[in-house]
C-alpha cells in the first residue's frame, strides 16, 4: 500500500482530514508530566489514546525531541512505535541536503524512526530528494509557500514574470513519477493555495496554519481539496494539544477535534458555502488585488487612462482632481465668483486622494452642484515674455488644467530648431576635440542593444536523471565484498604482529650466541706443561 492509499483510507475511515502535530513543549505540558521523560510520554500516548478516532495522521516535529537529546530521541522512537498501524506518521524534519548524506537522512527517517512521511526543504534541488523518492511505499512533503511571515524573502521572488513557489510546484510535480510526492502550503494565503492546488493536480497538500497562526479552515478545506475532491490534511498542533492545562487535556484535545470535525463536514455538505461566496464578494470589492501575493510585483502592464464621466463631459473645464476628492469627505459648498489668482494661492502639500469615478456619480446624482463657470481665457503672450517668465508658472498652469491639456500644450513648449552651423575648413576639423564623437554615440538610439538583448536567452534547464531503482543483490554482494576485505585486512595486522615477535625472539638469541662466543677462550698449548 502506498503512502497516498494509506492516507486516504484512514481519512474516509475516521471522516477527518486533520493532522494533530505531536510538539512536546515542557513550558505548556501540565506540571506533571514535565517531571521526567516518563511523564512526557504518559502524556504523548494520553493523547493518542483518546484522539486516535477523529484524526486522519500524527505529525511530529523532531526538533522538540532532539532539544532533550539521547533521551528525546528514544522518546520519539518510543511514541512512533506505539502509533496504531492505520494511521499515517509525517515526521516533521524538513530535511535536505547533498545525495550522499540524504541517503543517511531517508534511512534514518524512514527505517530507524518508521515515518511514513517527511517534510524536505528542495532548495538544493534534485539529488537531495532523490534518496527519499527511492522508497515508493513512503511519502514527501516539499516546502512550497510556508505561512511564516519570512516566506517572502525567498518564495515570492519573481522568477520569470511568476513567484518562486510556483516553480517549486512545477518541479514537484515533474517528480512525481512514483505518485509519493506532496506539497507544503501555508494557510493563511489561501488566494495563493487556490492557485497552487491548480499546479498540484493531485498530489496531496500538507495546509499548516489553523488554529493559533490564524489559519481558515474553510478556506483551507475548499481550495486545498478543490472543492473534496483531491487530498489534503489540515495541521493542528497548539489550539488542540494545550488545550487545556490540567488532568482533562485529552478530553478537551478530543473535544477540539469533534469540533473541527463537525465543522469541516458542515462545509462539506454546503452550510456554509453562501457565506463563504459573500466573504470573498467582499474581499474582492474591497481589495481587487487581493489575489496578489504581498511583496511580488507582476509584470508591468499598460494602464488605460480614466474616462471622464456625464457630469465632467457637460462642463466645459473638467474639475480638477482635488477637488473631486474633497467632495466625497466635505459637503459641498455652492461656487463663488472667480477671482484673480485665487487657485495660485491653494496649498499643495494637501493629499491627494484616489479617483473613483462610481462614488462621485453617487454624490453627485444626490446632491446637485452648480459647475463653475469657464475661466477667461488669457490673451496670448509673445514668445520673447513666455521665456523670461518663471518657471513656477509652468507649475501652477499644470495645477490649473487637466493632464490632457498638459498633452496637448507639451508639443507647444518645444524650442525651434538650431540653424545649421557653417562648414568647418579642413584645419579646424582637425582641431576640434575628441568629445564629439562621444557625444554623438550618447545621441543615436539604442538599436544594438535591443537587438542583442534576444541573444542573452539562458539555456533550457538540464532534465534530472532517471531515478534507478536499488538492486538487492547488487548490495548483497557488496557488503560480502566489503565484509571479505575487512576480514583479509584483521587477519594481515595479525600476521604483522605475529611476524614481529618472532624477529624479536631471533634477534635475542643471535646476541646472546655472539656473547658466549666473545666469551669463550681457546686453551693454549704449553711443551712445558707436558
């Protein structure tokens, strides 16, 4: 049975599609059971026992275990071990490194610790996930747009005119080849998981976030299963594991998952759906780009001018942008004669709100306003006066009139044309500096570089390789191989220190054979003795 399989039954088995995270923090445990590693476990299995029929997986998370060293290790080895089979264990490690220490990684997991599933960071890419995708009766979940407020510093970068978790969840899916690959997705963007369900097709969505991080789980239910029809878990772990502080905290924890659990099949059966489609009503009129991520910018598209309404067509002289703000906040005031250089003498540095066409044709059409009769028009300067007048006229005339008449007046303010100078003799060409011709490449227009630019496109990425399946006697005869030449490497060192003795022993019988001989002294023959 695959990881996927496993999944699924349990959750139509316990009509639940929650996961409670098993984070064991001494600081919220009663006082009890905070005493020893004995404690903490009686209170770990407390809450399996009572919880084990309204969950569809436990999760975890390592690094609560690995704080309390040796001992925390051989507590999660001890809590796993006596999960019920039926349930599925994603083990919260978001592991990911290089191929040969990710092999370390999935055997330990995978073997060691019995998980089911594991949570992995993909940021080194393929070959640090390939060691777990090897074992196709287990299951991974990739980090794709995690619900921390720092996802924004790498997962919403603009990678070719789309966010960077959108790429992860292509690659994912090219992954999954065996159908034992998943997604990590935060649930408080739930526009975003909308979209990424989309891209997973049916890989399942692992959705952290509910509860204390301020989570939806409407939300969260109906994009994340595309509407129940694909799978997905929803991750608890404080609002249900602390539930309470006392003796009672695996009563109160199964009655926090009775609740979500009712709730959840409430949105399955369609109570709540009306409500659902008025919130998003809401939020799609309040926020239009709402279904943007915060903090990545599309790319740049072309803006429409806005289009002058009835009232604005009617008049002569359209009104100006701040005093259409005005009108919305203020109440409106009947017009006073002009008088001269009275708008020059306005303040600017008032803000300026937004433009919205709708609300000024709904205050205009309840309270009638006069339009303000045209300005005369002013008799027409000669060029020599419109160049010694200052420059803070050009300001206040742009201030008086419409960006359209900006436009238009624009072309007016262009300085004729230089009169072509005299030809230069010889002599002089010779003499004019260098400057000129780099004058004259700031002056021709950028073509080259446009054309170019289409050369500079980077190349495909390269297709991972092939994922090659372990053969067993392969491994077998290289462990016999190994095993052989460890035991001719013990057997040489003992030979070696055997050999060695033995020299020594010969030695010490050589020197003291010279000895005898040095000391031995032949007798001399006398006649006289005769």
């Amino acid at each position: 049975m695959s990881a996927v399989e496993k999944l699924i039954n349990i959750q139509e088995k316990n009509n639940s599609y929650i996961c409670l995270g098993l984070d064991l923090d001494p600081k919220k445990m009663p006082s009890d059971n905070t005493l020893s590693i004995k404690g903490m476990y009686e209170f770990a299995m407390n809450i399996v026992e009572a919880t084990k029929d309204h969950v569809c997986a436990y999760k975890p998370n390592i690094a609560f275990y690995e704080n309390l060293g040796h001992d925390g290790l051989s507590l999660l080895e001890s809590i796993v071990n006596r999960m019920p089979d039926n349930i599925p264990i994603i083990l919260d490690c978001k592991r990911g490194d290089i191929g040969n220490t990710a092999s370390f990684y999935a055997e330990a997991m995978f073997e060691k610790l019995n998980a089911d599933w594991v949570t992995l960071s993909p940021y080194m890419g393929y070959d640090s996930m390939r060691p777990f995708l090897e074992y196709k009766d287990k299951g991974i979940f990739v980090l794709c747009l995690t619900s921390n407020s720092g996802s924004k510093d790498f997962q919403l970068l603009d990678v070719g005119g789309k966010p960077l978790y959108e790429v992860v969840a292509e690659k994912v899916d090219y992954w999954n080849k065996e159908d034992n690959c998943g997604l990590v997705v935060g649930a408080t963007n739930p526009e975003q998981l909308k979209d990424l369900r989309t891209i997973a097709k049916n890989m399942p969505l692992l959705i952290p976030g509910v509860g204390a991080q301020g989570g939806s789980l409407e939300k969260s239910l109906i994009y994340g299963t595309d509407n129940f029809t694909k799978p997905a878990v929803i991750n608890v772990s404080r609002s249900v594991l602390y539930a309470s502080n006392g003796s009672n905290y695996a009563e109160k924890a199964r009655d926090e998952l009775i609740k979500l659990n009712k709730e959840a099949q409430q949105i399955k059966l369609g109570e709540k759906t009306e409500s659902t489609e008025q919130k998003t009503e809401t939020v799609e009129q309040e926020s239009p780009t709402k279904t943007q991520v915060q903090g990545f910018t599309p790319p740049v598209e072309k803006t429409q001018q806005p289009v002058k309404t009835d009232e604005q067509q009617s008049t002569s002289e359209p009104v100006k942008p701040t005093e259409q703000t005005h009108s919305q906040s203020q109440p409106v005031t009947p017009p006073q004669a002009p008088q001269p250089n009275r708008e020059q003498q306005t303040e600017p540095s008032q803000p300026v709100q937004s433009y919205n066409s709708e609300k000024n044709k709904t205050v205009e059409s309840s309270e009638p306003v006069k339009s303000p009769p045209p300005l005369p028009t002013p008799p027409p300067i000669p060029q020599e006066q419109k160049e010694q007048q200052p420059q803070t006229s050009d300001v206040e005339h742009k201030n008086n009139e419409p960006e359209k008449t900006v436009e238009q007046s624009e072309p007016k303010r262009t300085p004729p044309p230089l009169p072509t100078p005299p030809p230069i003799p010889q002599e002089q060409k010779e003499q004019q500096p260098q400057t000129s011709d780099v004058e004259h490449k700031n002056n021709e227009p950028e073509k080259t570089v446009e054309q170019a630019e289409p050369k500079r496109t980077p190349p495909p990425l390269p297709t991972p390789p092939p994922i090659l399946q372990p053969n067993p006697e392969v491994m077998r005869r290289n462990r016999e191989e190994q095993e052989r030449r460890l035991k001719a490497l013990q057997e040489q060192k003992q030979n070696r220190e055997n050999g060695d003795s033995n020299q020594n022993e010969k030695s010490q019988n050589e020197s003291e054979n010279q000895q005898n001989h040095n000391n031995f002294q032949p007798r001399k023959h006398n006649r006289n003795n005769r």
